[in-house]
C-alpha cells in the first residue's frame, strides 16, 4: 500500500507544529493565535497542499447540502397551502 501523506506533507505538519509550540502559528483571517493542536495540524496540511505536496482531498461537508433541501420543501409546504 502506498503512503498516503508525502514526507513535504509530514515536513510542513511539523513545522506548523513548531510554530504552535512557541506561539507564533496564526491563523488565516483574523490572525488569531492558534492554540489547538488539530488547527495546526490542519494548517500545516493546508500549507503543503499549497505547496504541491502528495495529500489527500480534504473531506467536503454533505451536512450543508441536506439542510438546503430541508429549508426548500419547508419553504415549498408553506407557500402551497
């Protein structure tokens, strides 16, 4: 089985993770510091995926699709009656 995280990934993860630790990691936006280890983690992924490194996709939300669909047919009930 192959790997799924390149070592460019790995190298980047730590890195981001350094950074946390002395409390230089910000966060995009708002620049923020970053205080959870699974942001920096997150970050460090998102920095190597920019960088063309071998990551997987990031998993995309079907939650948000499921509510459009409710809030339609609620919408839809309303103004049929």
């Amino acid at each position: 089985m192959a790997r799924r995280y390149s070592k460019k990934a790995s190298r980047k993860v730590a890195q981001a993770m350094r950074e946390r630790k002395r409390g230089k990691l910000r966060s995009g936006r708002s620049g923020k510091k970053v205080t959870s280890r699974k942001q920096a983690i997150a970050i460090g992924l998102s920095q190597a995926r920019r960088a063309g490194a071998k990551v997987p996709k990031k998993k995309s939300s079907t939650r948000k699709r499921s509510t459009a669909r409710t809030k339609t047919a609620a919408r839809k009930k309303r103004t049929s009656k």
